[in-house]
C-alpha cells in the first residue's frame, strides 16, 4: 500500500533510525498495519548482543510510533503539512518474545482516542502470529 519512498514522504527518519519497510493495511483514522524487516545488517546488533543478536526493545516500541506517525498524518492530510509528530508517552509496554535477525515484525496500530493534535494509540508487535511487544502510545502533531 504504502512502499517505502512514501513512508520516507510522511517521517523525518532516516537510516539507520527509519524502522518502517512498508505499510500494508490502512483505516483513516482507525487503523494501520506496518512491516520491519529485521536483518543482521541493522546497526544495533554489533552490540545488542554479540554472538546473541536481539532487536532492543526500545526499537520496536520506536517502529510502532513511527507507523503511528504515518497513521496520524495520512488520516490529516491538509493539518500535517510542514509538521511533524512528536512522540509523548508510552504506557503499559510488554515484551513477550525476543525479535531476531530474519524476522519480519508486522506492527498493529489502532487508534483508540484522537483529539484536536493528539493521538492515542494501542501499538502491537507481531512476529508470524505470534504477539512479541505490545503499548500505548501518544503522539502530537506540531509545527516543525
């Protein structure tokens, strides 16, 4: 749906902090589906950890807000222009498997409060079927 030119169209990041591949499900509004290709190439797997390659926590939970950024500017076209979303909380976090190199992460963002700028998001991590992280999130989208 959404290929990775326009996913770098909608979000400021860059590589090696751009953690979104491509976007394949989207619900103006409600909904959005986000893949992470995951591969040993990934800087932060030289030191997280070596000989023992996990995808850090901290990164996934930044994969699912920045999927929520795309959902929160794709459902306000004509308010984000010359902005950006800015991330600001992050409550019930959850890790239940660790992500590896060769996994592909399908990550779940449903909106489930929105007001004015704000933006209240359930995020889940998905490797196959399987749930791996999952948290709220809030963003706000604001001038650059």
């Amino acid at each position: 749906m959404l290929d990775i030119n326009e996913i770098m169209s909608y979000l400021p990041h860059r590589y090696p902090f751009l953690l979104v591949d491509r976007i394949v499900e989207f619900e103006k509004g409600k909904q959005i589906t986000g893949i992470k290709n995951v591969t040993i190439n990934e800087p932060f797997f030289q030191g997280h950890f070596p000989g023992h390659p996990i995808m850090p926590g901290v990164l996934i939970i930044e994969a699912m807000a920045q999927v929520g950024g795309i959902l929160a500017f794709k459902s306000e076209p004509e308010e984000s222009k010359d902005k950006l979303v800015y991330f600001m909380g992050i409550d019930s976090a959850r890790f239940r498997s660790p992500v590896v190199p060769g996994d592909q992460v399908r990550l779940v963002l449903t909106v489930f409060k929105q007001r004015r700028a704000i933006w209240k998001f359930k995020g889940e991590a998905f490797v196959d079927d399987n749930l791996v992280a999952e948290a709220e999130l809030m963003a706000t989208i604001m001038d650059k």
